[in-house]
C-alpha cells in the first residue's frame, strides 16, 4: 500500500486547526463587537440629545385660587395635551374645610326645619 492512502490526519493538528478556528471566532467577534459598541456611542448623541436646554413654546401658568396638594398627575414632561384635558387633580384642606362647614351648615338647616314642623 502507499503512504497517500494510509496517511490518517494528525490529532495534534487537528485540534490546533479547529482552536485556532475558534479562537479567530472569538476575536472577531470581540472586535465586531467592540466596533459596535464604539459605533453606537458616536451615533447616540445624534439620535438623543442628553443636553441641558429648554424648549421655546407658549408657556402657560396653571394655578388654583385656593392653597393645594397635587393629588394625581395624570401626564408626564414633554407629553402633549389638548384643550381641556385634565392635567392633575388637586386636594385642598381649605376646600375640605369649607366642604365640611358647609355639610354642617345643612345638617343645622334641617334639624331646625325639623324641630319648627314638630312644635307646630
């Protein structure tokens, strides 16, 4: 027989081939990697600004005649609203109050109203 036909492939460098193999697959995928990650952060601060800045628009002072706490706010930073949209719900002690006595103004009306049907 010829050496051509029993020649078997080295272990040795086989193992070798398929290393270096993986090792090449390694290395570019870090370095792929790696240019993506530098690519993303040249890219990024043209896609979202993390300036500070301010924004020209109509500005519009929202206030309430009485003394509140911000109970809900119901949009966030930057969200458009439309004309008559609620913004936020409030909660008042003064309100609170002036409900309470006006509740009992009420009670002391119909009690009265009831004590005059009695004594007549």
């Amino acid at each position: 027989m010829t050496d051509s036909k029993l020649r078997l492939p080295d272990p040795v460098t086989t193992r070798q081939m398929t290393a270096g193999r993986l090792l090449r697959f390694i290395y570019a995928s870090i370095i792929v990697g790696l240019g993506l990650f530098l690519g993303w952060q040249l890219v990024k601060p043209l896609l979202y600004t993390q300036s500070a800045g301010s924004v020209v628009a109509p500005y519009y002072v929202v206030s309430t005649p009485f003394t509140a706490r911000i109970v809900d706010l119901s949009v966030e930073s930057g969200q458009t609203v439309q004309e008559g949209e609620v913004v936020a719900t409030v909660r008042s002690p003064e309100i609170d109050a002036l409900r309470a006595n006006l509740l009992a103004s009420v009670a002391e009306q119909v009690n009265k109203e009831a004590d005059l049907r009695v004594s007549c």
